[in-house]
C-alpha cells in the first residue's frame, strides 16, 4: 500500500523529472556527436556504449512513466493495475543496471583513448572495467533470477528459476560497489589532468566536470538511504523511480561534458569573429564618420571663404561703380575743385552725393 500511496503523491515528479532527464540525456548526447563531426574524429567504443546506454535509459524512462501511469489506477496491491505495475518495475530494474555499466565502461574507454597512459593508469582503468563488466553480470543473474522477482512470477510461462539470495541486502551490496566504482572512475583522472599544466580557465573546467560527476554519486547515495528500509513490510519505491531518473539522467550528461571542448572551441571562435567584426564595422563607421566631419569642415570653410569672396567681388564692384562715378563726377566739377590730386573711392562717393544734391 505504500507504494500506492506514494505513485498517487509522487506522480508528477517521476512524470516530470523522468520527460526533464530524458531531454538533456538526449541533447547531451547529441552535443556529443556534433562536437566529433567539428573535430573530424570518428566514433569510438566509448561513443558506441554511450549511445546505447541512451537508448535503454529512453526505453526505462517510458517504462517509467507508463508504470506511474497504470499504477495510479490501482486500489489495491492484488488489482490487476497493480501487477502490471509491478511487471514495468521487473523490466526497468534489470535496465538500471545495464544503464550504470555502459556508462562506467564507456568513461573509462574514453579515458584511456584521450590521456597518455602510464603504465599505473593503463592497469587500473583495464581492471576497473573488468569489475564493471563482473558487477553488471552478477547483477543481471540476481536480479532475474532472485524469490520474488523471478520471471515466472510477473510473466505466466516464463522460468521458474529462482536464487536463494536475501534480494534487499543484495540491493545493498551492489548500491555500494557501485558507488565505490564510480568514486574510483571519478578521481582517477586526477592526477593526469593536473600533470597537463592547465591554464586556470580549464582547471575551473575541468573542477566543474568533477563538480557535477560527485553530484552523481550523491543521487545513488540519496536513492540507497531512500530505498533500503530493513525490516520495513513495505516500501514505497516510487521515491526510488524518482532517483533513478535523476541519478541515470545526470550520469550520461557527466559522461558527455569531457568531450565538448571541439564544440566549445568553434563556439569561441564564432563570437571572437563576431566581435572582431562588430568592432571592424564600427571602426569603419567611425572612420567614415570623420571623413563626413572633415568634408563638412572641408566644405563648411570653402562656403564661407566662396561668401567671403562674393562679399568682396560686391566690394569691389561697388568700389568700380564709385570710382566710375567718381570719374563723371571729376569731369563735371573739375573746374569748381582744380584739384589734381587722385580721388580716393569715399572722396568719389561724397562728390556724387554732391551733385545729386545739385
């Protein structure tokens, strides 16, 4: 009844955080092979594993969600809803598993194909897959086979092979080593990163990836201490499903993050020449801008030297038009003034007034 309870309380968030992880996982992975195809680098093993780690986490995600959705319908443990419930959960835990191995091998495949081997790191990370690929295998026979999760059990007609084996301190036990795995798969690197002599920039980058592959560990911590009620008649395993979108979401994104640097470089890149062409642009414009100012000024002046020089063709145009009437002036007063010397333009002007008057 618990777990009852729980889809009725818990829907929306397995709802909701299942569809959320699925479409990072799916844009994580995507990223991934984008940033190859600018890197001109062909898929390898560790790219292979991932994407088929994608595909069953998508597949346990529908049944996922399709079990929250059949078991909201059911009222008791023996209603058929109920069953059918339980049968999404039989498929999608035996997923789980293949899921955490996939990812495990694929990040240590990526780790020897990228960093320059010694001989400590080539030996730990081959026997740290081989425990991987051991874990998954126990896992897989268990899981399958154990009293009360037996096939027979959820399909009529399927194997009755059933395991003598206590299935929650199983669970347990393989919560742990998988956690260990992972804390393992997490430092390793470590120190060969650090011996690269990073600038700053790429070591706050490289923290960050080390940063969100903790958070995994923390989401398998938080689901075991969740799921693992010892002597508990019943558990509620939808807090559980919750995790499991979570704790496998994040996982695949982790993995993804070490290979985006092609991608990250074409981004930079992309804006570099597009500021460089902004500020090109805009130097072009300011250039431009200066030489109208100049025109202007260019011109401006000519304009005022073109009036300056009309002002005084006027200037001296009035000056010919005196000294023309000045000269008809002379004439008809030469006999009054007897006067020889040069007339200037204003002596010319007064004698005109001069004989206006007259």
């Amino acid at each position: 009844m618990e777990t009852i309870r729980g889809l009725a309380t818990n829907g929306p968030a397995i709802i909701g955080t299942g569809c959320a992880f699925t479409v990072l996982a799916v844009l994580a992975v995507g990223l991934r092979i984008v940033s190859k195809r600018i890197a001109h680098s062909p898929f390898a093993i560790d790219d292979w594993l991932l994407v088929i780690a994608l595909l069953f986490y998508f597949t346990t995600e529908v049944l996922v969600i399709r079990s929250d959705v059949v078991g909201r319908q059911a009222s008791s443990p023996e209603d058929e809803k109920y069953q059918i419930y339980l049968q999404y959960v039989y498929i999608y835990s035996v997923f789980y598993f293949v899921i955490v191995a996939l990812v495990q091998i694929s990040i240590l495949a990526f780790y020897r194909r990228i960093f320059f081997l010694s001989r400590f790191f080539r030996w730990t990370s081959a026997i740290l897959i081989a425990v991987c690929i051991a874990w998954w295998i126990v896992a897989m026979i268990i899981e399958i086979g154990y009293p009360g999760h037996r096939i027979g059990y959820y399909f009529p007609g399927g194997p009755q092979t059933t395991l003598d084996v206590n299935y929650l301190d199983f669970w347990l036990a393989m919560g742990i080593l998988e956690v260990f795995l992972q804390v393992t798969i997490l430092i390793l690197p470590i120190r060969e990163v650090y011996r690269l002599q990073l600038s700053l920039k790429k070591q706050m980058l490289c923290s960050l990836i080390f940063a969100l592959g903790s958070f995994v560990i923390i989401t398998g911590i938080v689901r075991l201490i969740l799921v693992y009620q010892p002597g508990a008649a019943d558990v509620d395993l939808t807090q559980g499903n919750i995790w499991i979108n979570v704790h496998l979401g994040v996982a695949i994104i982790c993995a993804c993050l070490p290979t985006y640097r092609p991608l990250i470089s074409r981004t930079s890149w992309i804006k570099l020449h597009s500021r460089h062409t902004n500020e090109s642009s805009k130097t072009s414009d300011q250039k431009h801008g200066l030489h109208s100012a100049r025109q202007s000024a260019h011109y401006g002046d000519t304009n005022e030297l073109m009036a300056a020089v009309y002002t005084g063709h006027q200037v001296d145009m009035q000056g010919n038009f005196a000294e023309a009437r000045h000269s008809e002036s002379t004439n008809e007063t030469k006999t009054e003034s007897h006067d020889e010397s040069p007339v200037r333009t204003g002596e010319a002007i007064r004698v005109k007034h001069t004989v206006d008057v007259v």
